[in-house]
C-alpha cells in the first residue's frame, strides 16, 4: 500500500513539474519573441 501511494505522490509530481515547465516555456518563449517584435512595430509606429 505504501508503494502505491509513493508512486502516485510520484506520478502527481511528476505531472505538476512538467506542467510548471511547459507554463515557464511558455512565457520565456513570449517574452523572448514579443518583446523584440512589439519594439520593432513600435519602432515602425514611430518612423511612419
């Protein structure tokens, strides 16, 4: 019985974990991608 909940426990956290990374993929990946392109078409914005 204590096995099973080990692994479960386990299985939970492992879960959680790739959840919270995939979340800090996200907003890294939108951080590193829109921020130069909102400058870039505020830069447009300014130049027109």
């Amino acid at each position: 019985m204590l096995r099973l909940i080990d692994d479960l426990a386990g299985a939970i956290y492992d879960f959680i974990k790739f959840i919270f990374t995939s979340i800090s993929y996200l907003f890294a990946g939108m951080l590193i991608i829109g921020v130069p392109l909102y400058l870039i078409a505020l830069a447009f914005e300014w130049f027109h």
